[in-house]
C-alpha cells in the first residue's frame, strides 16, 4: 500500500471532498509501515474497503417554521464500518454540513468506535439544518421531518445514532419520539443520549468531557506532570465544553478560557460552577453566542470579538468545538504564550500543519478519535443497559468510563512509543483502531 497512490485515486474520484481526504490521508500516513508488514491485508485490499462508507442515505427534509414558511434541508446518513459491530455514530446538525463532512465524521467514528473495546461499528447522519435561532417549536418540527425518512434505517441491532454538534438531549428526546410513532417499534436501543427517566445512561450527557479530561490526566501523568493548579484554555460552549469544565475544575485545572463563533471570553480568574451551569442556558437559547457570558458575569468574564481561545494563555488547550479550528498559526501562538500540550477533544480540531508544529516543539499532543470517545464508549454503556432493561448508578458507568479511557491510552501507548520513550499518540491511536477493525474484515471474507 502506498499513501501517495491512495490519496491520489481518492482526489480524483471524490474532488473538493477536503475533510474526508483530510481524515482519510491523516489515518493512511500513519499505518503505512504496519500495513505493510501484512500481505494479507494487502491481498484482501482491506485499505481500499476501508475507505469506502458501506453505503450513505441522502434525503429531503420539509419541515414548516413558525411563520408558515415551507423549508427544504437535506438530511443524511452514513453508515460507514460494520466490521466489529452494529452501526454506531452521532447526528450533526449544523449548516455547513455535507457528505464530506459525514464521511470524515463516520470514517473517524470507526476507528474511535474500535479504540473503545466494545463492540461498535462506525458511522454518521446528519442535515444541514442550522438551529441557529430557531425555536423549540422548529426544532421539534425539523427533527420530527428528519426521522420520518431515516426511521427505516436505524435499529438497535442495525445502526444506533446520538447527538453530536446541534444535537442533544433535546433533540434525542423529539426524535426517539417519533422513531416510536413511526416504527411503532418500543426498543430505547435505537438512540443514545437519552433522558435518564427514558432509557439514557447516567452520566452520558458528561461523558465525552470527563473522558477527555481522564484522558489528559493519563497522558500528563505519563510525561511525568499532574494538571492540578494547570491554566486551561478551551473553544466552545457546548455539550462537549461543559463537561470538560465541570471535570477540568474537579482535578484543581484552572479554565481560563471559552469561546464561541463571535469570540473568545477570557476568565482571569477561572471558571466557576455557576458559570458552567450557565453555557447549559446558552445553548439551550440557540443564540450561539459566548459574549452572553461575559454579559452574565461582568466581573469574571471579559469578551473579545474575533478572538479565539487559542489566543489566551495556558499551559493546556482542548479544542473542543469543530474541526480544524485549530491552525498552524494558532499552534505557534499557543507555544508562543506557554501551553505544552494540546488534547483534541473535538473531532480532527486541528488542522494538519498544527499537529506537526506540536510533534515537532515538543508539546504533547493527542487527536480526538482517542480523547474524545468516552462519548460514544458510554453510548456503548447505554446501548448495554437498554438491552438488558436495567440502568446502572453514576457510580458504576463512571468507572466503567474511567476504565475504557485508561485503556484506549495504554492502547496509544503500545503502539505508539517511539525509539526516543516519547508517545506519538497520532499513530498510537490510529494503529491500535485500524489493526482492530482491518482483522476483523480479514476474517469476514470478502463482502
Ligand atoms: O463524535 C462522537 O463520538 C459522537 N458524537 C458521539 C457518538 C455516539 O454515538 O455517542
């Protein structure tokens, strides 16, 4: 296998598809070696099969808004990697969203899924849909549409979608609504995210953010360092935000920063609880913006328009918001102002020529398909209790987690220590997940 004659055949068959070429020449460059050290894969074209989604679901979405208006969106899914198990992966929705961003979305999703020993295959849906000042009545309408056609395609043992950007507890709750009404089918395994009192997990809506932080705390700990009294800077507000802070202030880290799409809000001081339970305010308003923060807490936070968070001082920055909101020039600034790791909470955050300027400085860095999959791990842990018809304490799910995140890291760890002792948790995590799903194809034949 080379990567150069891959990528170049995917270029040329898919042009203009930039996050899924990203994502996809991201994974090839660093399996290359070990691939090759197995002619059986080479036989099999496993690389080849690997690449291609099993199939993707595109369809209208009509939908009413408030003023009477009709809307047309486009809704999708893409079910990319059966080979470990069922079709496993969030709903996006956000309006750049395209094929391309749901393949890069659903090929990473299979590796993540592979990294989080349970038995996942991997996948991704979504519309273009922008919930961007909508009101919870069109919200409810859209996701209403949305599941009217992909109803047919999901099931508990078939493909299990959750949130991701723009989708959440709220919009779960409409769409498992009417994925009953619709299927008339009673099973709760057919979505993940739900509310507690309807077959969801404890602790799912916190997953991805503590697991990202049990993470961090690992990998800090293997280089050595602690991150009790560590300045954090983090993008976003959201789900993904807001479990981060709550585990970041748990462990005596110090977040100094949030960021939004209208800038960045630098909190001196750090943030406190209250401030944390109000992004849960400011998503649930759909406005989108994080200078309601600084509007709420004058005295704690200060807002700067146009500003990222990249731009605060820190020892430790997780991106946490969308991919490639970290760049090259971010990176340098970042070093520039003190920071010494970067962990990747979002999916594919940075932008290939930051990753190389903190591999090559000296910082530590992880990519998100390792930091970031305490979320669909505990989607995993949802998926167990809703077929066996119980619901587990905090307690239990919360070490079920922990103990998924320690294993994902020593897994960076075997395959990913370099001949220096240093982890290139890059290729730690993309060797472990593809080694995973590329045996399990072998074994499967040819289909
Ligand atoms: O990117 C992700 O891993 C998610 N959005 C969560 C997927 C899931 O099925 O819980």
């Amino acid at each position: 296998m080379k990567t150069n004659d891959i990528m170049a055949r995917l270029r040329a068959k898919y042009p203009g598809e930039s996050e899924y070429l990203q994502a996809v020449q991201e994974v090839l460059e660093s399996i290359e070696e070990v691939y090759n050290q197995h002619p059986e894969f080479e036989k099999a074209k496993i690389v080849e099969r690997m690449v291609e989604p099993d199939r993707i679901f595109s369809f209208r979405v009509t939908w009413v808004d408030d003023k009477g208006e009709v809307q047309t969106n486009t809704g999708y899914r893409v079910q990319f990697n059966s080979a470990i198990g069922p079709y496993k992966g969030g709903l996006r929705f956000h309006r750049a969203v395209t094929p391309s961003m749901l393949k890069f979305l659903g090929f990473e999703q299979t590796f993540k899924n592979a990294l989080t020993t349970l038995p996942m295959g991997g996948a991704k849906g979504g519309s273009d849909f922008d919930p961007k000042g909508k009101t919870d009545e069109e919200i409810m309408r859209f996701c209403q549409a949305f599941m009217w056609e992909l109803w047919q395609c999901i099931g508990p043992d078939q493909d299990v979608p959750a949130g991701d950007v723009g989708v959440g507890g709220r919009e779960i709750g409409y769409l498992y609504g009417m994925y009953k009404k619709l299927a008339r089918q009673y099973n709760t395994g057919v979505l993940t995210g739900k509310g507690a009192t309807w077959g969801g997990s404890i602790l799912r809506p916190e997953a991805t953010g503590f697991g990202a932080l049990y993470f961090t705390q690992d990998l800090l700990h293997h280089a050595g360092k602690d991150i009790k009294g560590c300045k954090v800077a983090l993008s976003g507000f959201g789900n993904v935000a807001w479990g981060a802070s709550t585990k970041a202030l748990e462990l005596g880290a110090k977040v100094v920063a949030i960021s939004g799409p209208d800038g960045v809000c630098e909190i001196p001081d750090g943030i406190t609880p209250e401030m944390i339970d109000y992004m849960l305010v400011m998503r649930a308003s759909n406005r989108d913006r994080v200078e309601d923060m600084a509007t709420r807490f004058p005295d704690k936070a200060r807002f700067t328009p146009g500003k990222k968070a990249w731009s605060v001082p820190c020892d430790i920055a997780l991106p946490c918001a969308f991919q490639n909101e970290l760049s090259e020039d971010d990176a340098k600034e970042l070093k520039a102002n003190g920071c010494w790791c970067c962990c990747e909470v979002s999916n594919m955050g940075c932008q290939p020529g930051a990753i190389h300027f903190f591999q090559h400085n000296g910082i530590l860095f992880a990519p998100g398909k390792a930091v970031n999959a305490g979320g669909v791990a505990t989607s995993g842990l949802e998926m167990t209790q809703n077929a066996e018809h119980i619901s587990w304490s905090g307690k239990e799910v919360d070490e079920k987690l922990h103990f998924i995140m320690k294993s994902i890291h020593e897994q960076c760890v075997k395959f990913g220590t370099q001949p220096d002792g240093s982890v290139d948790y890059v290729k730690g995590a993309n060797i472990a997940g593809f080694m995973k799903v590329a045996q399990a194809m072998l074994e499967q034949g040819t289909v």
